[in-house]
C-alpha cells in the first residue's frame, strides 16, 4: 500500500474526528470541557476507555512481545480484573460522594494542600511520560512507512500528529472525548480482527481451528511457576491487580470519563463491563501475536531485527500488515494505529489540563472557568507531549510495553500510598512532609529492586510488584510522620 493512500486513510480519519467535535460543542457549557454536563452514557464511556487502555502499545508491542513473554502478560491482564473491582467497591463511591471533579481533591480533604499538589504531580508526571511512550510507538511506524518517504523528519510528524490532536480536543474538552475515544476503540478492535481473519484465510486455518493451532503452539505458555523469573504468575497477577487499580482509579485520565455518568450506579456498572471487554480484547491481541510467528514461519519470512541481531518484536506486526499480508490488512492496520495513536494523546490533554487547573492552580471548575487560561495550559501540555516523545526516541532501548510498565510502577507507587494510608487508616499526617515522603519513596524501591535478594540460590525479582513496594514505602513514611487526632469530616451523600 502506497505512502500517499495511507495518508489519506489518515486524513478521512482526523475529518471524522473533527465532525464528531463539531457535534458535541454545539451546545457547549462553560465548564463542560471538564465534565461533559455529567450527561454522558455509561456504555460510551465504557467503550471509549477501551482505546485508552489498548492505545498502541497494545496494538503494537503486545502481539510482537508474545516472542519474549509467551502468554505471560495475560497474567498481568487477569490480575486487571481484581483491580478494576476495587475501583467499582471502593474508589468510585468515594469519589462519588465528593462530587469530584479532580480525584485528587480526595488528598487535600484526607490531608492537605501539599498533598493535592503532590497527587497531580505524579499523575502529571506519570502521564506525560507513559503517553509520550505510547504515542512514540505508534508514530514511529507512521514515520517509517508514511513520512519516512517525502523526507519529514521525526519531530515535524510528530508535532503534526500532536497538532490535530490539540485542535480537536481544545474546545469540547471531555464531552468531546467520550464520542471520540468510543469511535476510535470501535477501530482499533477492528484492526485487529480484520488482521486475524487476514492471516487465518492464508493460512486455510478455520475459526473453529484456530483456537487449537494457537494453543497448541510453544508460544502460547500462559503460566510461569518459577519463583525467580520476572514473569512468575503471582508477580505477575498481584502486579497487575494493583496497576489496574491505580493506571486507572487513581489516574485522572481515566476518572474524569467515569465521573462524567450521571449516577455512582452507572459508573460502577460502566466499569465492570469495560474490565469484562479488556479481558476478552487482550486474549485477542495476545492470540494475534502467535498467528503472526506462525504466518512468518510457514511463508519463511525474515523478520525485522535490531542492530545487536535480536528481533525487534515492536515491527513485526507493522511489518506483517504492511508488506507481507496484503491490502485488506494494511488498511486495517492503519487505521488501527490510527485510532491507538490519536487515543493514547487526546484525552490526556485534557485530563493534564483538568488537574493543573484544579489542583495546581486551585480554580474552581464549576464557576465561570477561566476559558483562556484553560486553553493556554491545553496548548502546553501538549508542547511538553511533544518534548517527551522525542526525549523518550533517543533513549528507547527496549519494548515500549517494559517501559510502560516501569513508569507505572515508580510513577504511582506515591498514589498508591497515599489513598491506601487514607482509606485505611484515620491518623494524621503532617501535610507539609507529604511531597518529600512521596519523592523519596520511588528511589527507595528502585535501590531495592536493582539489588535483588538472594533466595534459594538465584536472585529474586519483583517484576511488577515493584509498585506494591513503593506504595508500602510510601504508607510507611506517611505512618512514621502522622499521629492520632481527630480526622476530617467527609461529606455524606445528599
């Protein structure tokens, strides 16, 4: 498929996009940027956060890696399941009882200014980073099979791609994205099946066969039993339960659409089908990863290799789709990526924007919301995206879903902390300590985790539960710094 076809499917794609913002801003209120009127459908939403979740680590990274990690990360993702019922039992009837539009106004009612500050910290933090990753991903294969061949350089795609994003998303703000993130999960699913029925049809395997080839295939180990290996199953579920729990009930990028539903009910039940869909969709791309060794190696085709002769397992499915599988496959592929690359960027503008306004700056959503102030800091958020990106281009040495991962681990280790200690207990804890218990924490797990304990004769690794770590380093200094008293007050539902 030719550079200028697939640019065009990328531009009906972003004209698309920008219809459905002209739709929801129509009728736009002062602050529906932040809350979408509270009028928002839960199955949209649901459906919408799908892409978020996915974006293109998943659809890239997740299907090569199968090379590396067999089925393992479907451990991670079963542990997902247990992480997302936290969030429906315990952290959305909080916020709902709130009525929050930033989740971490929760820090600055449980404990105090500094803490807010320090909350929307790491969630900026966090979140600049892990969507600068994604979206390097998936704009790299942009830039290599489309930019790549009129000579644009890496930076001017990208800052192409990050301008379309801001222009649609900076007036609609989340109103807009509900609507744009369902459209673009209805896409990225579609990549990937149309991908699946694709390589079954040429390779004569049936539906109904498929199953049992991929089973039966070595790639296809789920379980990994040895205590020691990074990949151990309860590292592994235990780690991805607790990074369910915090990359999306303690991330405003993820809340802020919760919290856009009408009732706590809705929300919760928004939620739950959302971790059901997750579950089965993963299974699918994971599955998706075997098919496509199992192509590669029945049509003996070479695939991509780094400079040091390893696989480079985050261009075999780009390389599949666009070279080797034919036309059908490339456009799915395409818009697939398409969908992750503009989901992985769009709302986190807003959600960045959402707590730097409220938390940061300490203004008041709901009372005639400062419209230019909001929209300058929208505009540097995403200039900041765009830095990130190329910062993370000249350091990225391994798969972008290990570096993912990591940067959850030490990024909301602090939040993880921070909610636990104060759901869990009633003690206080003195505010102004908050910000340096929760920036030391991080460095004190990463000492622990690059020099791992010696058990049984091999050395132990956390793997993923590295984020469980910090978050009880965290919980034990805000312990060492709090006392009994008497606590505030939570406002009880009207």
């Amino acid at each position: 498929m030719s550079a200028i076809a697939l640019l065009i499917c990328i531009l009906v794609y972003f004209g698309i996009l920008l219809f459905i913002s002209y739709c929801t801003t129509r009728r736009l209120q002062s602050n529906s940027y932040f809350n979408a009127d509270k009028g928002s459908k839960w199955y949209v939403v649901a459906f919408g956060m799908l892409g978020d979740s996915l974006s293109g680590v998943t659809f890239i990274s997740v299907p090569g890696a199968v090379l590396l990690s067999k089925f393992g990360y479907f451990q991670i993702v079963l542990g997902y399941f247990v992480g997302y019922l936290a969030i429906i039992f315990i952290l959305l009837p909080l916020y709902y009882r709130l009525n929050l539009v930033s989740i971490y106004g929760y820090l600055r009612e449980r404990y105090g200014l500094f803490s807010q500050y320090t909350g929307s910290f790491f969630f900026i933090l966090s979140r600049v980073l892990g969507s600068a990753a994604r979206l390097f991903l998936a704009a790299s294969v942009l830039q290599l099979f489309i930019f790549d061949q009129w000579g644009i350089p890496f930076a001017l795609s990208v800052s192409i791609i990050i301008f379309l994003i801001w222009l649609y998303t900076t007036k609609g703000g989340i109103k807009t994205l509900v609507w744009t993130d369902a459209f673009q999960s209805g896409l990225l699913i579609f990549g990937v099946l149309v991908s699946i029925i694709v390589i079954l049809s040429q390779l004569n395997i049936s539906w109904i066969e498929s199953p049992s080839i991929v089973k039966a295939h070595e790639l296809s180990e789920l379980f990994c039993w040895d205590v020691h290996s990074k990949n151990y199953f309860w590292k592994q579920f235990i780690g991805g339960a607790f990074i369910a729990a915090c990359m999306t009930g303690l991330d405003q990028n993820m809340m802020q659409k919760n919290l856009t539903c009408k009732t706590l009910g809705e929300s919760q039940k928004n939620i739950f089908w959302f971790s059901v869909v997750l579950l089965i969709t993963n299974l699918f791309f994971i599955s998706l990863g075997v098919l496509l060794y199992i192509y590669a190696d029945n049509m003996g085709i070479a695939l991509p290799v780094k400079g040091d002769g390893s696989f480079d397992t985050d261009k075999v499915f780009p390389y599949l789709a666009l070279t080797q599988l034919g036309l059908w496959a490339s456009v799915s592929f395409i818009v697939g990526l398409t969908a992750a690359t503009f989901s992985s960027a769009d709302s986190v503008l807003t959600t960045l924007t959402t707590s730097f306004y409220i938390d940061i700056l300490g203004k008041d959503a709901d009372k005639n919301p400062d419209i230019k102030l909001r929209n300058l800091i929208h505009l540097s958020f995403a200039v900041l995206l765009l830095f990130a990106i190329l910062i993370i281009k000249a350091l990225n040495t391994s798969a972008v879903i290990d570096i993912v991962l990591k940067i959850a681990n030490y990024t909301y280790g602090p939040l993880l902390g921070l909610f636990v200690f104060g759901l869990a207990t009633k003690r206080k804890v003195q505010d102004s300590v908050v910000p340096i218990i929760c920036i030391t924490s991080p460095f004190i797990a990463y000492y622990i985790d690059t020099h791992p304990f010696v058990y049984g004769g091999s050395s132990f690794y956390y793997g993923n539960t590295i984020l469980i770590l910090n978050g009880l380093v965290t919980v034990i200094g805000l312990w060492s710094f709090s006392y009994f008293g008497k606590s505030k007050t939570l406002p009880t539902p009207a």
